[in-house]
C-alpha cells in the first residue's frame, strides 16, 4: 500500500521494502551458501559419517552385547576384532557402534524437546509482552541458576537412568537459551507492520504466533537444534563419565570413556581414544553444522541477498 503525491492511498501499489516482513532466503540460495562452505560440508560429511557407522555398522559388523565373558582376558586389536575386547569379554568396535545409537539418540532427542518447549516458550513470551514476559522471563532465569549437571547427578540418583529419561531431563534443562533467542527475535518482530496488520484484521494471536512468529525465527531454531544435539551428547558423556549413566549392557561413549581410564596405565589403549575420538568427531561435525547453517540461513545472509 502506497500513498500519493495528492495524499490519497492507492491499495494496487506494491508495498514499501521496508513495509514487507522479512523474508526466508529462497531453499537454493541456501544451499549454494552451506556448499560454499567448505568446513559445513565436512561437519555434513562426519555427520552422515557417524549415523553410518553407529546404525548400518551393527547391520555388517555383528556382535554380542548382551552377554559378558568374564573368563576371557582383555584381548588386543587383531584378525576378527580390530579393536579387540574388554574387560568382560565385549568387543570394542561392536561397543563402539552401540554407544554411538544411545548417544545419538538422547542428543537427538534432547535437542527436539529443548526446540519445541523453548521456541513456545520464548514466542509466547516475546508476543505478549508485559507482565506474562517479565513472569515467563524470571522463571527461566530461575531454572538457569540450577547448574544442569548437579540437577542430572540428583535426578540420575534418584531414578534409574534410560534413555527416554535422560531425553527428556535434557531436553526440559537445555529449552532455556532457545527461549530466551526465539524471545528476543519475537520481541522485534511482534513490532512489525505486518504482525499489526494481522492482528487489525482479527487475527487471533495463536494464528499470529503460529503462522507468522515461529516461521519468522525458523533460522534462530535450525541453527541453535545443531548445538543443542552437541551439548547433549557431551552431557549424557558427561554424567556416565562419573558413573550414573545408563548401566549395561547398555553402553555410550562417556561410559566407556569412564572405562578406559582404569586401563590408562596397561597399554590397553583402545579402551579409551576410539569413544574419546567418537565423541570428539560427533561435537565438531554438529558444531560445523551449525556454524554453515547460521551463514547460510542467518541474519548476516539474508542481508546479503
């Protein structure tokens, strides 16, 4: 809408640039912008790399990880096990993979309900405004006062560790810095010409906060998934580092990292640098992803466009 040199509005003019909302770079412009990327594409690479190995592995490569052999001895790398046993008798790469799919699991799964509680949280917030963001707003500072790895030793004390339980622990303490993201882009973009144009037209505000807010800050949410998978894998290592992770036959990295320090000093190294190496691998490839997804899909690109 337009307004001419007689004062009059003209309803067939095309709106003003900076009367329109801002818009979604187009699916190919982002990514030709994440192959641009060269270390994206690495952490898409190792990504894809690590999904293989934990998932299919098993598939090619079987193992027993159920039963233990307490009779048989540590076994060194060697034909038939190229990164031999435990000390129960487990093979270490067939370990290895199994570990990945819990660890993969709660990171992935964490990730989804810190997403969806945080981004709700945040949008609500953010829209509202007033009282219901300065009450929203403290409760999460409240909750972010609570060091998350003392919460995840109580409750790991308490409970009997599994993996359903360990996603939804992690997801329900790691929503709180997407809501407080998705609430500070919501804050600016509830301003907007064409949020009050909605709202003047009798938009209710669950129709403004679903079809207009949320897929407003769908790149602040892509982006921020990516580090949340890589924070919780290293919490759950974290946490079965010291023991209370999810007992066997169940197995993940950090337990078996917790593991292989017993054995630091035998020459049993490869108790130790294959899950250390793993989770190594698996932060940084979801690190480099989030990294080409910001430039890709960011504030900084779409100014760009």
């Amino acid at each position: 809408m337009a307004i001419d040199t007689q004062g009059t509005i003209d309803p067939t003019a095309s709106p003003e640039p900076d009367d329109r909302p801002d818009e979604a770079p187009q699916p190919s412009v982002v990514l030709r912008r994440f192959v641009e990327n060269k270390l994206a594409v690495l952490g898409l690479v190792l990504f894809v790399a690590m999904v293989l190995f934990c998932f299919a592995g098993p598939l090619v490569y079987h193992t027993d990880q159920v039963h233990t052999r307490l009779t048989l001895e540590t076994l060194s790398p060697g034909p038939g096990r190229p990164l031999g046993t435990d000390d129960v008798g487990y093979d270490e790469l067939g370990r290895l993979m199994a570990g990945g799919q819990t660890s993969l699991e709660i990171g992935l799964g964490a990730a989804v309900v810190a997403i969806v509680v945080g981004v709700l949280w945040g949008t609500v917030s953010g829209y509202f405004g007033g009282v219901v963001d300065a009450v929203m707003m403290r409760i999460v500072d409240s909750v972010m006062s609570i060091p998350a790895l003392f919460l995840l030793m109580f409750l790991a004390t308490i409970f009997r560790p599994n993996v359903l339980m360990l996603i939804l622990v992690l997801g329900l303490l790691a929503w709180l810095a997407p809501a407080r993201l998705v609430r500070g882009e919501t804050l600016s973009l509830r301003t907007r010409e064409y949020v009050q144009a909605v709202r003047l037209m009798g938009g209710k505000s669950p129709r403004i906060i679903f079809r207009h807010l949320v897929p407003s800050v769908i790149g602040t949410i892509v982006v921020n998934a990516t580090f949340q998978v890589a924070d919780a894998i290293l919490a759950v290592a974290a946490i079965s580092f010291l023991g209370l992770g999810i007992p066997p036959p169940a197995a993940n990295w950090g337990g078996m990292l917790s593991d292989g320090l017993n054995y630091t000093y035998s020459d049993f190294w490869w108790l130790i640098y294959p899950s250390g190496i793993a989770i190594i691998v698996t932060v940084l490839a979801f690190n480099l992803l989030g990294d080409g997804l910001r430039d890709a899909i960011g504030l900084r690109a779409q100014r760009r466009i």
